[in-house]
C-alpha cells in the first residue's frame, strides 16, 4: 500500500501546473465575454484565444494608467484567437514596445493587448485600468473613439506536453502497482 500512496504523490507531482519561465514560450487559453449587470446595458462580446507569451524585459505602455514602465513582463508574441466569431489577430502596439500580462499569485491578468479584428486595420486592445478589464474598441476612423465594454476575464496556462506524458507515466505506474499488490505471492 505504501508503494501505491508513494506512486501516486510522485505521479502527482509531474500534473502541477507549471508557471512560465524566463526565456521560455507559455501558452495560455484566454476567455473574455461582456460584464453582465456592470454599467447597464452593454454590447455582447465574445473572446477565445491562446495567448503565446514570453517573460521579457522592456518598455511597455499601460493604457490603463496611461503611463510607460520598463520591466519583466510577460510579452504576448501571438495570438490565435476569434472575438465575436470574428479571426483577431496581434497588432503592433500603438504606444510602449509590445502588448503584455502580468502574472501575480500564479494568475495571469490583462495588462495591455492590442489587437485587430474582423480585417480591420486599426488597433483595438484588452486593458486593465485599476477598476476592471475592458476591451476598447477603435472606431472606423481608428480614432480611439469608439466603444468600451467592461469584461470579465479569465486566462490559464495550457499544460506542457511533457506533463501530459509524466501523468500518463504515473498512472501507468499506479496501475501495475495495484495489480501487483492484488496478485497473491
């Protein structure tokens, strides 16, 4: 019975989630849909993505605050994603040196992600202003003066492959254990 119990810790140790580690690519699955009962009556969006992020010092622009910073972040290097059944895709950032998230207490929250959507050529982005996540969306003139809609935001990081393979590993190993400790000696 020890064995098993021993199996079983050390197989689950392989299946904790990994945090992204400097130099190396992260991919997480990112959702986003309107903030029902926040400010009344607000248009219905819809955000499905994975975000590829990389820690990575430089100069960012938090549109929140409106203000530029210089430190590690984690640099959104590229997006897969659909907003309101619509492709959108990475834009270059308007201001600062890339689009980023922060990662505090083993969550990734929004910082500032520019993005275009739907073939449009002007940048749109996913902000956190202090008070709520919103997405702001440029209007046709591109002009920054188009709709902001209160979000919520939820992002977690995709499992490594290798962690997959090390759960299975684990199992398997926790299955012939049981089976020997079944069969009489």
């Amino acid at each position: 019975m020890a064995k098993v119990v021993a199996t079983f810790f050390l197989a689950s140790l392989f299946f904790l989630p990994r945090t992204a580690q400097a130099d190396s690519a992260t991919v997480i699955n990112v959702t986003a849909t309107t903030c029902e009962g926040c400010f009344g009556t607000l248009p219905q969006i819809t955000l499905n993505a994975q975000f590829t992020v990389v820690a990575t010092t430089a100069t960012y622009f938090n549109s929140g605050s409106g203000n530029y910073f210089t430190m590690t972040k984690y640099e959104v290097t590229g997006i897969e994603a659909t907003f309101d059944g619509e492709e959108m895709s990475l834009a270059s950032p308007t201001h600062g040196d890339g689009s980023w998230l922060s990662y505090n207490n083993g969550q990734f929250t929004l910082g500032t992600v520019y993005f275009t959507f739907a073939g449009d050529n002007y940048a749109s982005w996913l902000e956190n202003d202090f008070a709520f996540n919103l997405v702001e969306i440029s209007d046709a003139n591109g002009d920054d003066y188009g709709q902001n809609i209160v979000i919520n935001w939820n992002a977690v990081p995709t499992p490594e492959p290798g962690t997959c393979l090390f759960l299975a590993i684990g199992l398997l190993g926790l299955a012939v254990t049981a089976k020997r400790s079944k069969t009489p000696a």
